[in-house]
C-alpha cells in the first residue's frame, strides 16, 4: 500500500481555494444585495446608502479572492 503524505504546498493550494471560494460567496452576496435594491427602485439617496454600505464588503471579497488565487498560484509554482 502506498503512503500518501500532504506537503506544506498542498495545504496552501487547498487553503487558497477555500479563501477564495470565501471571497467568490462575498462577491455573489453584495450582487444579490444591490440587485434587491435596484428592484425595489429606491430613491437615488436611498440606493447611494445601499451602495455605499456594499462597497467595503465588495472590496473585501475581491480582495480575498485575490489572495486566494494567489495563495493557490504560489502552491502550484512550488509543488
């Protein structure tokens, strides 16, 4: 029977792909948010407050997801 060790590497790849997975859900989420408020025509100031309280969260999950695929870029380049 073969013995079938993780590397460090390994768990980076998987690591990257669940961070990113993270940020992909964050990004599906704030789309789901605005998409809500542009179908219930708010008022321009009301829809500025909704996009205004969705920008960080989309900024973060981007950011995220960035790292993810970085994470996993890395993971695969040493492997």
């Amino acid at each position: 029977m073969e013995q079938q060790n993780t590397s460090i590497f390994d768990m980076i790849i998987w690591s990257g792909v669940a961070v990113s997975l993270v940020g992909l859900l964050g990004i599906l989420w704030c789309i789901v948010k605005v998409a809500r408020a542009r179908r219930a025509k708010l008022a321009d100031d009301d829809m500025q407050a909704v996009l205004q309280s969705v920008l960080p969260l989309n900024l973060g999950a981007l950011f995220l997801s960035v790292i993810g695929l970085m994470m996993v870029g890395v993971g695969i380049a040493f492997s």
